[in-house]
C-alpha cells in the first residue's frame, strides 16, 4: 500500500487530479499573468514557462514544477475571489475608513 500511494501521489494522481502543466500556465495567462510573472511568483524559470506553454518541452513535466504552477493557480484564484468579495463588499471602491471627526472652532 504505501508503494502504491507513493506512486499514486507522484504520478498518477498528478495525471488524475490535478490539471496539467500547459493547461495551468494557460489559465495564469487568461487571469492575466505574465510569464515573467509567473516566473516571480511560482520559481519556476519563465523559459520553462514559455516551452510549456507553446509544446515544446513535451508533456513530461516534474511533479515540483507542476505543484508550484497549482500552488500559483490556487493563490491567484484565492486573491481574485477576495478582490470579487472586497469590492462587492464595497461598492464604488472606496476604502472604509471612518469619517473624520469635525473639529469645534471657539469663536471668541
């Protein structure tokens, strides 16, 4: 059981449940990164990236170049889901802050 679930969680489930590689980039993309963004925020070398994306580095792809695009796609959706949340929270876009108090003048 234990080689079985290792290689389950290595490379089958990778196939399985989680999305490929080129597939991942493609949804950063359409969420508006930049390769040279996903490269800053995920480690993973923008020329890596672009051989991803356009077919040239193949469907081999290593588990940890893989989970860091998932890691990635998983953060941004989060940050796009709290920006959705934020701004549906507030509508206009103004920020909640508290209306400064006036100030009393003594006229004398």
């Amino acid at each position: 059981m234990g080689l079985l679930w290792y290689l389950c969680d290595k490379y089958i489930c990778n196939m399985m449940y989680f999305m490929n590689a080129q597939t991942i980039i493609s949804e950063l993309v359409a969420r508006g990164l930049t390769q040279k963004e996903i490269e800053r925020r995920s480690g993973v070398h923008q020329s890596t990236v672009s051989a991803i994306l356009t077919g040239r580095r193949g469907k081999r792809v290593s588990y940890e170049i893989v989970m860091k695009l998932q890691k990635l796609l998983e953060d941004v959706i989060a940050e796009q889901i709290k920006a959705t949340d934020d701004a549906q929270n507030n509508p206009g876009g103004r920020s909640e802050r508290k209306p400064k108090q006036q100030r009393l003048h003594n006229s004398q």
